[in-house]
C-alpha cells in the first residue's frame, strides 16, 4: 500500500501521523502478521535535511570566519549579518512560494552564498577606500550607493540569468533541480536589496573611519603592488597575453576528452535492487518462487536487514529515482535495504553471481539507486520498424555485437525470446455452414479456459464477479482444446471446435510486442561492466553501424544518452537566449557594446579551471556539473561587469585609458578575490556530497582559475578592443 503526500503537504508530518496510526492499530492486528515500511520518507527526508542543514551551517562559518579575518572584525560582522539577514528572508519567501526544504533547495543556498556576500562585500569595501581617503562617511555612502546600484541591479540580473536555462529544463530533470532556479533568484535580489540600504546604514553605524591617506598608500600594500606590475606588464603585452590565455585554452580543450562522464552519480541510499527475468513463457508462481528463494539468501548476507519481491511488476513509485515497470509474468523485483551503503557495491556483485550460478536460465541486474534520474540500462538501440521478424533478426545481430564488444553486461531486448503458441485457425467456410463467427469461437475459448463475468454477488460492502467457465479437468491442457463447445447464436446449436476450424497448429510468437509512437519497436539494452556509458556508447555506436537497415526501418539511441540529450540539449537550446538577454542588459548599463563583448569574451576561461577541477578531484562531468557552469557564467560576469563600470568610472574622474583600466583593476583586486574566495570556501563541504560533487568541483577549481584569469583577461580584453597603447 502506497500512501502519497498532497501538493503542498509536510511529508515528515506525514510520516509521523502514519507511524502513530501504525501504532494504535497494533492491537488489532491479526497474530502472526507485521506491518512494515518499505520507504518511508519522512525519516530519509528529515536525516537528508538535517546533514544538509550542518553542510548549510560549516558554509555560513567558513565564509563569515574568512570575512572576519580578511575585512577585519567589525567590517566582517555586517556582511555576516547581512547574509543572515538574506538567508532568513529567502526562506520565509520559500514558505511563501511553496518551496520545500531539500537537497535542491538548501544547496541553491550553499551554491549562491559567496554571490550573496558579493554585493555586501563591494559596498563595505568602496566605503573604507572612500573614507581611508579623507570623504565624509555619510556623504561617501550615498554616493556609492549611487555609483554602484545600477551595477550591481544588473550584475545580480545576469548571474541570475545564467541559471534561467535549469528552470526551463522538461521532464524528471527540470522537476529535479526547479526550484535551484528559484532560490537562487530570490536570494540575489534580495541580497541586492539588502546591499544598498541595510548594509549602508551598518557602515554608518558601526564602521569608524579609518586612518586618512591618500589612493597609493590605500593601495600600496605588496598584493596590490604585485598585481598591479603584473597587470602592467599584461597591458604592454597584450598581444602576447592574449596568445597565451588562448594557448590555456586550448590546451584544456584538449584534456577534456580525459574527463570521465556520467549524467548522475549513485545515491548514498541504503537500498538496492534486483531485477529478475526468467523466460518468457515462465507462469508467475515460477517467478515468485525463484524471486522468493534469492530474496532468502540474500536476507542471510551479511549487511542486508530487509528484503521485499515484487512479482509480475515493480513496486509503487516511491521515488522519483525509480522507474516502474510493466506487469510481466516472467518479471519480479527484489528490493534489499542495508545497514550501511557502503556495502552495496560488494552486495551487488555477489548478488549477480549467485543469480547467474544458480539460476542461468535467467537475466538479472543488479543495481544501487542513482540521485537524480534513474536509466537501468546505461545503453539501449532502439529499432522500429513494421514487420516483427525484421526488428527480431536486427535486435539478434544488434546483440551478438554487444556481447562482441566483451565490456557490455544486462544483455537483452524488451520482447524477450520467441514462444511458442497455440494457433486455432479459424475455417470460414466451414464457420458459415454451421452460422458460427469468428467472434464466436473467440468467446467460447475464452469462456472454457479463462471463464466470463455473468453477474455480482453481493457481500455487505464488497462486490464478487461471479465467473462461470469450464471444469479444471476440461481446461488443464491444450490437449482438452478438441473437446470445446461452439454456441451458434443464430442457430441456437453447439459444435466440436474441428467442426469450425481447420486443426491447431504451434506458431512461434512474442509475449511481449513493445510499440513507439503506434509502430513496432524492439530496443536491445545493456550496460557497460567497466569504464563510462558515453565511451560504450561510441564503441557501440560505430559497430552498430555496420547493420544495414532495410527501407522504412530506424535505429535510435536511448539509455543515458538519450536521457542526458534531453535534459542538456533544453539548457543548451536556452543557453543563447540567456546570453542574448545577459548582453543586451549589459549593454544597457554601459555606453558601448565594446563592454559587453569585454566581458563576454572572459567565460570560455572558466572551462580551463573546470576542466582540470574535474581530472584532478576525479569526478565525472554530468548534468550538475553543468548546472555549475551556468552557475560559474553568472559569477563570473557579475565581477566583469563591476570591474568594467570601474574603469568607466576612472575615466570619467579624468584618468588616462590606460591609468584607468590599472586602476580599475587594482581597486577590484579584493571585492572580486574576497566573493570568489567567499564562494569556494562555501561550496567546499558539498565537494563529498553524491549529488553535488561534480557541481562544487566545478564551481570551486573553475571559479579560483577564472577568478586569477578574469583580473587580468577583462583589463586585457578591454584594452585589445579599444586599442589602448601603453600608458596612454
């Protein structure tokens, strides 16, 4: 019995309101039966939050605790609050929009919180320069906030925008990770908010101004003076830098190929399931006997607490990292939980040797649940077409060059293997003579082997069919078939069967006849036994190519590859038009398209630090990977963009082009190093997290690459096209 939650519902109270209803019932329950949870997800839901909420927790710290050391105590304190200030107003708008508490949710926090300090960090930062200088505090704020409001409005717009790709994705992809898009946006505009005009008043409450000096002693320590010769010395070389940053590039390009893929990695869930099929013509209580006898063995396997089968169809979905299958006699589900998942994996291999030592004549896999999108079969060719012995003898030669390829395991098709059948064949003549149809001797088939529903009794509250049909010794074998009875509605007379058929005859057929989109569809599945599914797939790919396909007949891809081009293929699609929208709205902000070409020409860079990110902490590129480097986009050009209105901002103040973009540059050295430093250190304890792993691989190697790039590529790039010559 599955019980499922209503929209908006609190799935823990749930649980809980379940669990003592459970309890009071147990007095009534008959001896010798239990009750037990094969999911219950309020406890997975609460545990999952609670880890969640300590890696929520050790990000706040980290990023306040470098604050602290790096602005200063009181200085530190009001970004600190102000984060605090943005956290608790996102989730009272999360209560608002109907946004749950989960991994998703609370990780959109974790993933956005060096972006949320970010805008809180330049106005602190620009009012102690300002004030250093000798301004008044109160006047130097409005300014400020008047310098950088519009900025920072569309800096927090377009790192927004950078996400807008997740929230537009379809199917269990888009369902999944929805609500990051949402929390994210929330969380930015109100840390815009915030930023220019609580964080102002904290400055002017409880910041003294500093000891006045002028703009080289502000920024005359060894960092700055380090950066600032470097920067130069970029600058007279910018033909050459920019060689160089194109030759990082590619040479990151070309170790892309050694980082290994996977859509979504495996879950840290302590169950695990079987899939078992015998042949196709196998009657359930077969089934259900080899399912009950694997079930006992491995209840006895060390780890294993809880063991369920499932025979003829899968369980309820109970997750959404499940897939249902059809009912199947020849099917059955076992479903293990565990006492720690770390033993899975052992389970797993010694589950699937056990099956295919002691029951070869079966098919099974053995697999752990994934976070995310669940694909049983990592490969699959699809192919359609309209006669069956054509799509049989394809998926045959499809599947000889799976087992071929010798790194391929779950070799099958979703028809099975021909059976053999019965065929009555109906004689029209001999039917006409004796005034009985087809539809006739179909009924009394029927009637005689699977009885038919002539009425209702009924017992208090329950209604019973009442089925009439053949004795069992008259429909025990197909032997008793030329015995069948032939009712003649016209003549009101019964005939033998041969009297109305021309014999029986054993006729190969399917049990199971797949159809896509109304045609004929065989898919061959398998997954690979080591390496990654995209590197099987090419293998497969091309050997595959070598079966000519008759005309009218197709081949297509599924399994992950067709799973993963779903959900990419919609980001991808949305990603220009998230570009678009990020360039008109940065050319908006400056006068010339010049800045925003600038700016944009600075994010192919972050593939050099996600590349290496990526090899180095072993991690595979999936689909959150992806999701961090849309993320990593916004930051990214968030900081471009403030560092670009700087040097428009020195120019304006009557600076040289030149002494600008240096300055510019300097000036930006620390808000910018201080919000990705804020960020890496945030994301850092998701780096162990299953689900965001690859994300915060990208986010952390990627933003620290692109954060040490963008301080030199923006003033580059900008002095390129605007052809700024050396001191000028």
């Amino acid at each position: 019995m599955g019980i499922s939650i209503v929209n908006g519902g609190n799935v823990v109270k749930l649980g809980n309101a379940v669990e003592a209803k459970l309890k009071q019932m147990q007095s009534r329950q008959p001896v010798g039966m239990d009750v037990d949870f094969i999911n219950l997800q309020s406890r997975d839901v609460q545990k999952s939050v609670n880890d969640f909420m300590v890696n929520l927790v050790e990000s706040v710290l980290i990023v306040v605790g470098i604050l602290f050391i790096t602005m200063g105590g009181r200085s530190g304190s009001i970004i600190g609050l102000t984060l605090l200030l943005i956290m608790l107003g996102t989730f009272i708008g999360m209560k608002l929009s109907g946004i749950e508490m989960h991994i998703v949710s609370l990780g959109s926090l974790i993933v956005a919180l060096g972006m949320l300090v970010d805008n809180a960090i330049v106005i602190v930062d620009a009012y102690l320069v300002k004030t250093a200088q000798g301004e008044e505090p109160e006047p130097a704020l409005k300014n400020i906030v008047k310098t950088y409001q519009l900025p920072l409005l569309g800096a927090t717009l377009i790192a927004i925008l950078a996400f807008a790709p997740v929230a537009f994705n379809p199917g269990n992809v888009g369902e999944l990770c929805r609500s990051l898009f949402s929390v994210v946006s929330m969380s930015l505009l109100l840390s815009w908010v915030l930023a220019i005009t609580i964080t102002p008043l904290f400055c002017l409450f409880f910041i003294k101004p500093a000891k006045q000096g002028t703009e080289s002693e502000v920024y005359g320590g060894r960092i700055y003076q380090a950066y600032r010769n470097s920067l130069i010395f970029c600058l007279k070389h910018k033909k050459a830098s920019v060689l160089l940053l194109i030759a990082v590039l590619a040479v990151s390009g070309a170790a892309y190929p050694f980082v290994t893929q996977a859509f979504f990695p495996d879950s840290t869930r302590d169950q695990f399931y079987i899939d078992y099929w015998r042949a196709p013509a196998s009657h359930i209580d077969e089934t259900n006997a080899d399912a009950a006898a694997i079930a006992d063995w491995l209840q006895k396997q060390d780890g294993v607490t809880e063991t369920t089968v499932f025979t003829g169809e899968g369980a309820l979905r109970f997750l959404m990292a499940y897939n249902y299958n059809d009912h199947n006699p020849a099917y059955a589900q076992i479903l293990a939980s565990v006492d720690d998942y770390r033993k899975i994996p052992a389970l797993l291999k010694a589950s699937e040797k056990y099956i295919a030592e002691h029951y070869p004549q079966a098919m099974a896999q053995a697999l752990s649940f994934t976070e995310g999108v669940n694909i049983p079969f990592k490969v699959e060719a699809r192919y359609r077409g309209a006669d069956k012995k054509v799509l049989r003898r394809l998926a045959d030669e499809a599947k000889a060059l799976f087992r071929k390829n010798g790194n391929v395991k779950y070799i099958r098709d979703n028809w099975g293997d021909e059976i053999k059948a019965l065929c009555v064949k109906y004689a029209p003549l001999k039917g006409r003579g004796a005034m009985v149809s087809r539809g006739e001797l179909t009924q009394a088939l029927s009637w005689n082997f699977y009885g038919v529903t002539v009425g209702t009794f009924r017992d208090g509250k329950d209604l019973i069919p009442i089925v009439t049909r053949a004795v069992e010794s008259e429909r025990d074998s197909a032997q008793t078939l030329d015995g069948v009875q032939v009712a003649s509605t016209t003549t009101r007379q019964t005939y033998n069967m041969r009297q109305v058929t021309d014999g029986i005859e054993i006729v190969p057929n399917y049990a199971i006849i797949a159809h896509r989109d109304r045609v004929p569809t065989i898919t061959v599945q398998g997954s690979p036994i080591t390496g990654s599914p995209a590197e099987l797939q090419k293998q497969l790919e091309q050997a595959l190519s070598e079966i000519k396909l008759p005309d009218g007949y197709t081949l297509e891809w599924g399994g992950e590859k067709e799973e993963k081009h779903k959900a990419e293929d919609a980001m991808i699609r949305m990603f220009p038009v998230a570009v678009l929208a990020m360039f008109l709205l940065m050319a908006m902000l400056f006068e010339h398209f010049r800045d925003a070409v600038a700016a944009l020409m600075s994010v192919p860079f972050i593939l050099v630090g996600m590349v290496w990110g990526l090899i180095i902490a072993n991690v595979p590129f999936g689909f959150m990977a992806l999701v961090g480097f849309l993320g990593l986009s916004g930051m990214l050009l968030k900081n471009a963009i403030v560092m670009l209105d700087q040097i428009n901002t020195e120019q304006a103040g009557g600076k040289p082009v030149f002494q600008a973009i240096v300055d510019a540059g300097v000036s930006r050295l620390r808000p910018v190093s201080m919000g990705a430093g804020t960020t890496i250190l945030g994301v850092v304890p998701l780096i162990t997290h299953a689900f965001y792993s690859s994300m915060a691989a990208t986010i952390v190697f990627g933003l620290f690459v692109s954060t040490v790039l963008v301080l030199y590529t923006i003033p580059v790039f900008y002095a390129v096209l605007y052809r700024v010559k050396a001191g000028i």
